[in-house]
C-alpha cells in the first residue's frame, strides 16, 4: 500500500491543521501561558486542508474555530491532521466573508 494515496473527504467532513500559534500564548503584559495552562474552555483556529462534497460555508485555505475536545486526530503521509465536521465549526476567517457574514448556516 502506498503512502501518497490521494485523499477525498466525505460528506460535510473537514481536514484540518492547528496553526503553528495555537501552543503557548503571551498576556497583554507579556507573560507566557504555556499550552498547557488550564484556562476553562478554550476554542482553537486551525487551517483547513481538505473538505467533503457537502461542505457548504468553508473553503480550503479558510481558517475555522472549533472547540478542540471535539475533534479526532489523524496521521496523513507523516503530519498530523484533525478530522471535523462542519456543523462542529464555530466561526470561518476568509478573504471572501463580507462584514456582518458570519459564515456559518444553520
């Protein structure tokens, strides 16, 4: 079985990566919390990579916020992904979002 298979997604599936400034974070006063640090719920943007035939409000390349404990972790040709579906998203960063557009349909 080869390693460079061609992925598809399915459904309303996403593949995505956390972006690389989703670990330690900087207060406004210029203390580093570490990723680990228990701060109560704590959403997370990640870049998307892929996406299903029935995604309807996000592109590849957007960045989505989602909430991290409800995600599944996947390994793909050596890097590591996350598997979402697009109910799951919270909000959408693009270019092409219009003020007032929130992105998501309901």
């Amino acid at each position: 079985m080869s390693s460079k298979l061609p992925i598809r997604m399915l459904a309303d599936r996403l593949l995505v990566s956390l972006d690389k400034d989703a670990g330690d974070r900087r207060s406004t006063g210029g203390i580093v919390i570490p990723a680990t640090a228990a701060m109560g719920k704590r959403l997370s943007w990640a870049r998307v990579e892929a996406i299903g035939a029935h995604v309807r409000a996000v592109e590849v390349g957007d960045r989505v916020l989602f909430d991290p404990e409800e995600r599944a972790e996947v390994e793909v040709r050596g890097e590591d992904y996350l598997l979402l579906c697009e109910r799951d998203l919270h909000a959408v960063a693009a270019e092409r979002i219009e003020e007032g557009q929130t992105g998501l349909y309901l």
